[in-house]
C-alpha cells in the first residue's frame, strides 16, 4: 500500500449514480458512474482497495 494513501471518495446521489471525488484535488470530480458495480469496477481495474467509513455529503461539502 502506498504511504500515505491516495484516496478517492465514492459518492452515491440520490437518483443512485455514483460519483469518484479527488479529496487532495478540492474534492474534484474525477468520473461518473451510473451505478455501484461499474464505479467499483473502476477502481479495482486501478488498483485501489476499499476502506471502510462513510461521510455524508455535508461533511465533504464543508471540506470544499
């Protein structure tokens, strides 16, 4: 694993597509998925590993 980690965020909306968010990038969008299986994919296809947690889209927003 790389250190520290690069982290991405996925983030659900609520007509369920999922959005990857770049936190070391002011939380900039990165890519669009229209649902969870295609935005994992991508992911796994790059290598990342999940983490587990959640934030609410609040909490990112206030980090903006």
């Amino acid at each position: 694993m790389q250190s520290p980690p690069y982290i991405l965020l996925l983030l659900s909306d609520k007509m369920n597509s999922w959005s990857v968010l770049d936190p070391a990038e002011g939380y900039g969008l990165v890519k669009v998925f229209p649902n969870y299986e295609e935005a994992e994919n991508w992911l796994l296809e790059d290598e990342y590993e999940p983490l587990e947690g959640r934030l609410s889209s609040s909490e990112i927003h206030a980090n903006i």
